[in-house]
C-alpha cells in the first residue's frame, strides 16, 4: 500500500512540475518555481517575466491551461519571479 501512495505522490509531483513548465514555457519565462500551501490547499507558481503582462494576458493566456489541466488545488496563483 506504501508503494502506491509514493507512486501516486510521484505521479502528482510530475503533473505539478509539468504544469509550472507550461506556464513556464506560455510565459515565455527562462525561470519559474512553485510552493506549494498544504493547509489551504493553494499552489503558488512564481515565473520571471510575468509582471510584464497585464492582469488580462495573464487571465487570457493562463486560463485555458488551468481548466485543462487536473490537479486538485484550491487555487492556482501566479506571481511574478524576482530574484
């Protein structure tokens, strides 16, 4: 039973990687990284650039990938990187 709760946590680690690598890659940004919040259950992605957009590229361009893609988060906040 362990092993298939790792595996599952494996297989969720790389679903969340493979999303912050398309948020990554649709912002056209060279450096991203995530926190995850367990308690309130909120995936923070941070991507370098991203304060080059407005509020609406962001909705515009970061939405569609959101409601495709299937993890159960809260809620999914982007914020810029700054290093």
């Amino acid at each position: 039973m362990e092993e298939s709760n790792e595996s599952e946590f494996e297989e969720w680690q790389k679903d969340v990687n493979y999303l912050v690598n398309v948020l990554k890659e649709s912002f056209e940004s060279t450096d991203a990284r995530y926190t995850i919040d367990d308690l309130n259950d909120i995936l923070y992605v941070e991507l370098e650039g991203l304060d080059e957009y407005s509020e609406d590229e962001i909705i515009e361009i970061a939405e569609p990938i959101l409601d495709t893609i299937e993890l159960d988060f809260e809620d999914v906040i982007l914020i810029p990187l700054h290093n």
